[in-house]
C-alpha cells in the first residue's frame, strides 16, 4: 500500500511492485513521461492495485498520479462495483488496460445501460479509435466513482453533455490545486492556483452530470498545463451542487467560495476564462 500511494512509482518503475522484474523494463520507464505510460507500465500498475483491499483502492493520493492511472483506478473501482471482488477475466483486464491507455473512451461499453441508448451508439463508434487528447480541458469522469458513493439518488456521468445545450443547467466553481507543466522546455514545472476553473452540466430529465476541468497555459512556455485537483474537495463540490439542483438540500450562505479579489488570477492563460466557464470572469 504504500509503495502505490508514492507517485514516484510512476517515474521511476514498478520493479518493487511486481514479482517478476524486468531490469530492461525499469532502465526504459527511468526515461519515460511518467504521463506517457506504456502498456507494460499500465498493466504492472493494474496488477497492484489488484492486491488492495477495498478501503485502500478508495483512498488512493488521486491528485498525484497521472491521468492513465486515475481512469485505471476509476475501472477498478467500477469493475468492483459492478462484479463484487472476484478477480477480473481476461477480457475485463483487457478493458481496464485500453482504457488506461486511451484506447478505449469507456471501462465497460457495455455497463451504460442507464445513459441510454444514444449514448450506447456513441460508445460503440468511439470504441476502437482512441479519443483525441484535449489539452485545454480535462474531464472528470474519474469523480463519478466518489460521486455516486456520496449521492443518496440516481445520477449518470454522461460525457457528451455539451457546452452549447441550452438546456442543461451549468455551474462554474473554482478549486485550489496545482499545474504542473510537461513540456520538454519545463519539465515539471509546478504552480499553485487558487482559480482552477471547473464546470459542471446537468440533465434534469436524464440526471446527467458532467464535470469539466479546464487547464492553463504556463506562463513560460505558453503551453497548457493538466489542473491537479484534490479529489475530495471537487467531490464535496459536486455533490453539494446536485443536491441543490435534486431538490435534496437547502442553499447554504457560501464560505470557501469567495474569490479573493486581489488575486492574480491569470486571466489570459485560463482556458475557463476563454470560454465562460470559470467563475473569476464571471464577477466582472
Ligand atoms: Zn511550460
Ligand atoms: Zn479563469
């Protein structure tokens, strides 16, 4: 357990993971972007997290690891959600792994059944292509897993819930976190925020939720940089917002919401400002 919750794992190899160690293996991942995992990495990281127990799986330092190994993490959990604790068949380690890997948009197509069927055709043509990275913004559907543990009703992680749907209800929210930009020029440069500029969608008719976090441009080599958010609080957000917009809570006087007003919130290099999707730009 411990060795899975230091990040370092992912830059510097699963040799003390696995019982079979490949020393040609770790000399290649000792060079790799530990954001760029190769499948061997994805499957010798999945093979961990097979050894945890239920509590440990769910109390993962989320915000540390790279984007393959949250939507890894985020399979599991809903494959045990799904299946109980039986270990996974082949073809469920199969679909883990592409999925970890972005090959395939979904854990198990076949599992959306309450999305509905639209949604279910969608899946289907997306499987098989790997879905294009998009560097401005991230989505949030690794959330769900924690989402659903919280809400006490019914609600959908629906990704293709669009921008430009009038219908649907929307919420900007800031977030503390951090950037860490991966380009070759910075490394790994790192920044705080206190503005990570999140948006939520809703569907009343589906209860559909979407959840979009938007990344910012480092200011050194004008890139965009991936938000690292701490899982809990973003949960906590979310949650309190569906329970508004589900009739299941009552407003409460907002706290930890207030942006500071002297803030140096980098307006420029925000993608949330450019697209009306993060609450600074929306006091002015
Ligand atoms: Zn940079
Ligand atoms: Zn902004």
């Amino acid at each position: 357990m411990s060795k899975i919750s230091d990040p370092t794992v992912f830059a510097t190899g699963y040799g003390n993971l696995e019982t079979n160690t490949d020393a040609s293996a770790s000399t290649s991942r000792s060079r790799m972007n530990p954001n760029q995992a190769s499948r061997r990495i994805i499957g010798s990281f999945y093979s961990a997290l097979l050894q945890l127990g239920k509590y440990d799986l769910n109390h993962l330092p989320m915000q540390d690891y790279p984007t393959w190994a949250r939507r890894v993490v985020h399979a599991e959990r809903k494959r045990r959600k799904d299946k109980g604790v039986e270990m996974p068949t082949r073809s469920e380690r199969r679909n883990i792994l592409d999925f970890g890997e972005g090959i395939i948009s979904q854990p198990n197509g076949d599992q959306q059944g309450s999305v509905g069927d639209d949604q279910q055709q969608l899946t289907k043509q997306k499987k098989g292509k790997a879905p294009k990275p998009t560097p401005e913004e991230f989505d949030g559907e690794y959330l769900h897993t924690y989402v659903i543990d919280e809400v006490t009703y019914d609600v959908v992680y629906d990704k293709t819930l669009s921008r430009t749907d009038g219908t649907l209800t929307k919420r900007n929210s800031n977030v503390w976190g951090h950037f860490v930009c991966k380009t070759e020029d910075c490394g790994e440069r790192k920044w705080d925020s206190s503005v990570i500029a999140t948006n939520l969608r809703f569907c009343r008719p589906r209860k559909a939720y979407k959840v979009t976090l938007h990344a910012q441009k480092c200011n050194q080599c004008e890139q965009y940089a991936e938000p690292i958010v701490e899982v809990t609080t973003l949960v906590k957000r979310v949650v309190y917002v569906l329970d508004l917009w589900m009739g299941f809570r009552a407003k409460e006087p907002r706290k930890d919401k207030e942006i500071k007003s002297d803030g140096p919130h980098d307006t420029e290099r925000c993608h949330g400002c450019e697209v009306n999707e993060c609450p600074y730009a929306e006091r002015e």
